[in-house]
C-alpha cells in the first residue's frame, strides 16, 4: 500500500488546490465585471484530482487535457501571466494569443494540448506515450477526460492501443457526473468507468476524487507502473461539478440538494483543516499562502490586459512547418 505523502508535498498539493480555487473564482469575476470576454468552463469543485496526481510527476511528464482543463494546467505549472494572457488573446500568452480558453500549450511544464473536441486527449496522449517509450525517456503521460467522454470511440480504441503496446500512460476520468447537461446514469450504460478497464487488460480502480490521500495513492501506483515499463491504467476519480457546463449556464438542470450537499463538502476547505489539525502548518502560515497566490493572480491578470494582442501578421504564422534550406 501506498503511504501517505509527507507534509511537505501534502503542503504542496494544497498550495496547488488553493491556486486553482482562487483562480477559477477570480476568472468568474473578470468575466462578470466585463473586463475580459471568453468561454470559460469552471473546474471549480475538481481542485484534488489535479493536484494529487501532478505531485506524482515528474516536470518533464506530459499531461493532455480538455477546455475544462485549467486546474489541470495550474497543477501541472503552467505560470500564471502566460495563462492569463492566452485567456486574453494577448500575444504574451503560451500560444501568442492564437489558442484561447480551448487551446492552451505550454510544453515547456508539460502541457503537450488541450484540446476541444471531446475525447481527443487520450489519443493524443498515446502518441506521446510511445515516442517516450521508443526513446526510453522515462516520461509518463497524463490523459484527462471527462465521464462523457468514456462514451467516444476514442476511449476504447486508446485504451486498446495503450494496452497492446504497454505505453507508459494513464488515463485520469474526472467524473463530475455531467457530461455538459447530461446526468451520467441517463447515458452511460456502465455503472463504473473504471470496471471498462478488464476489457482491454489493464488495471482500472476507482477513488473518491475529492479525497488527497486516495487520489493521490492510486496516482502513484499508476506512474510507478507506467515508468517501470509495465502499461497503462485508468483511474475513475469521483468528483462534483459546482457549476454549470459553461460560464453563464444556470444549470436547472442540476438537482439543487445533491449540488448543495457537494458544496458543503468542498474539498478544499476541508483539506486546509485536515492540514492544520495535524499540526503540518498554521492558520497563519496557509493565510499567508493564499494571500500570495491572490496577489500573484492579480499580477497576472493586469499583465494579461496590459499586455498587445497578436500582430495581424500571427495569422500566417504556426501554421506550416518551414522547410529549412
């Protein structure tokens, strides 16, 4: 069994929780007070599934994620200012401005895409997977999707793949149990993502994804492995979505008492006290942590709307490779 991680990387996975809690509530007040204008699909609620598996990672490990990605971003290190500049257009950002909400890359921390199109992360996550194991790199690489995604046939068929060649990846389902407005029970058959591993011989567990130490322990289990040449996994993380499938959604869709029961639960506010009850840091010392991270949002942000949108020119730009003479 996997010990608990020690205080200082459990410090760390809160600092990484805290970021990403603080950064989606300042990104739906930009929106709301019409300083910036973008789509924005709030992660809110999802902070420990990121956050657990990133502090299992090594920096030169390759994540893929989706538009409800930017907690996965944050985890994985990519610097504020070049976010919030790409959330803005602005040619400081990780794609010059040219990627947007959707799009954001920044492989220097790892984040090979994000990508749009539902589903797509695992494919491309296998790519990256075989070209580590064909150089024998030791890199892993993080696949994250939601449960609606577990429904594409870009989800088996990458599972298959992956277990056929032993590719050195792991798939990570954030179950929020929506898939954008649909309940998970009215269109999955399957009542665990997880149990769809056996099918392609591969290990599939499912944890309470609003719990660090569970999350965290199968995270370990599943780099350990993948790095040791032995295959991939799929880690089912069961979390809550707060809000709705996009920013502006009312979500009546959503079952007020179960959304509400969620909200009680918040993981992050409850990890702070388990932190402080065991005596691995002060109220003081996690205000001064937050108070930090507050200020460096603000920096960005003001970077990002000082900063220029991209030159006219950007269009012709990053679209063909350049044959070098």
């Amino acid at each position: 069994m996997t010990k608990r991680p020690d205080a200082a990387t459990q410090l760390a996975i809160y600092r990484r929780m805290a970021l990403i809690k603080a950064n989606d509530e300042r990104s739906r007040k930009v929106i709301m007070t019409g300083r910036l204008v973008m789509p924005y699909y709030s992660p809110r609620g999802q902070e420990v599934i990121p956050s657990a598996v990133s502090a299992n990672l090594h920096d030169s490990d390759y994540i893929c994620t989706i538009y409800r990605g930017t907690h996965d971003m944050l985890a994985k290190g990519v610097p504020l200012k070049d976010l919030w500049a790409e959330l803005a257009g602005r040619v400081t950002g990780t794609c010059k401005g040219k990627g947007g909400p959707m799009h954001i890359t920044h492989p220097k921390s790892g984040v090979m895409v994000t990508t749009g199109i539902v589903g797509s992360s695992m494919p491309i996550a296998n790519g990256l997977a075989w070209s580590s194991q064909l150089k024998g790199d030791g890199r892993v690489t993080v696949a994250y999707f939601g449960d609606g995604a577990s429904n594409i046939g870009a989800f088996h068929e990458a599972l298959n793949m992956a277990s056929v060649w032993k590719l050195p990846v792991i798939f990570v389902c954030q179950n929020n149990e929506w898939g954008e407005h649909t309940a998970y029970h009215k269109a999955t058959a399957a009542a665990r993502i997880a149990d769809r591993a056996a099918a392609y011989a591969m290990p599939g567990v499912r944890v309470d994804g609003n719990d660090v130490f569970e999350t965290y322990a199968a995270a370990r289990e599943a780099v350990d492995r993948a790095r040791a040449g032995g295959g991939p996994t799929l880690i089912e993380a069961m979390t809550y979505r707060f809000h709705g499938h996009i920013f502006g959604d009312a979500d009546a869709y959503m079952d007020p008492a179960r959304k509400a029961a969620a909200i009680a639960a918040d993981p992050v506010p409850r990890f702070r006290a388990h932190l402080i009850a065991e005596g691995h840091a002060s109220e003081e010392e996690l205000a001064a942590m937050e108070a930090r991270i507050e200020a460096e949002i603000d920096e960005a942000v003001e970077h990002a709307l000082a900063s220029d949108f991209p030159d006219v020119a950007e269009l012709r730009r990053d679209v063909f490779a350049m044959e070098i003479a």
